[in-house]
C-alpha cells in the first residue's frame, strides 16, 4: 500500500492496491485459497491479516 502511489507513477501499467482485490477474493473463494503477490512484509502485516482474516 505504501509504495502503490509511487508505482503508478513510475508505470502506464494498472497496479491494484491490496485491499481492493483480496477482501472479496478471500470472501468469494470456494477452496478458501487465493493467490497474491506480495512482500514478506505485507503477508506478514496486520492490515493484511484483516483483510483475509
């Protein structure tokens, strides 16, 4: 989430940020699997842990 802005500048192409895309995902699945990609530290963070908690 912190370097999404900076991202986006530095590319013409589309960047999600995470929380957009992985709440629903995590909601909808039906194996209760999801693919993300993401650093360590986001998969370790609270913030992500909320949303897929």
């Amino acid at each position: 989430a912190a370097a999404a802005e900076a991202i986006r500048a530095a590319t013409a192409l589309p960047v999600v940020a995470l929380e957009p895309g992985v709440k629903p995902a995590a909601v909808l699945t039906r194996s209760g699997v999801i693919g993300v990609l993401a650093t360590t530290r986001t998969l370790e963070s609270e913030r992500f842990q909320r949303l897929v908690g």
